[in-house]
C-alpha cells in the first residue's frame, strides 16, 4: 500500500492511520479468513519495523493494537 511509505516519513500522521484502517476494513471484506489473517501478519510485521525506528509513536502502537483486536476476532 502506498500509505507504508508515508507512514515512515511521518509516523504520528494520524490521519494517514485512520486511513489505512478504512483501507483494510474494504479489504477484509473482500477476502476469506486466510487471507485475513496474512494480511493481519503483514501488517503487524510491518508495524513492528515502525515501531523499532519510532518506539513512542503512539499512533503505531495504536494502529498494533487495533491490528491485534481484528486478528483476536478472525479467530473466534
């Protein structure tokens, strides 16, 4: 997604989340639960890279817990 390479240059760019967000909600819709749960992998790696270049950015760890709660509830 284009919104990775944003988020590097700024990661406290709130709405470039909320964004991302309602990017990946349309997709989840559009996918089955494997695909869900890679796409819920994905991002988490990804944001684990972000989070070690910005470790107090509380928009990345805001954005991991909302990633997290989607993957908790896939599984259910």
């Amino acid at each position: 997604m284009q919104t990775e390479k944003f988020s590097f240059l700024s990661p406290d760019f709130t709405t470039l989340w909320n964004y991302r967000r309602e990017i990946m909600e349309h997709l989840f819709e559009q996918e089955e639960l494997p695909g869900k749960l890679q796409m819920v992998a994905d991002e988490l790696k990804f944001l684990v890279k972000g989070i070690m270049k910005s470790p107090k950015s509380y928009t990345l760890w805001f954005q991991r817990q909302w990633t997290l709660e989607k993957g908790i509830a896939f599984e259910k």
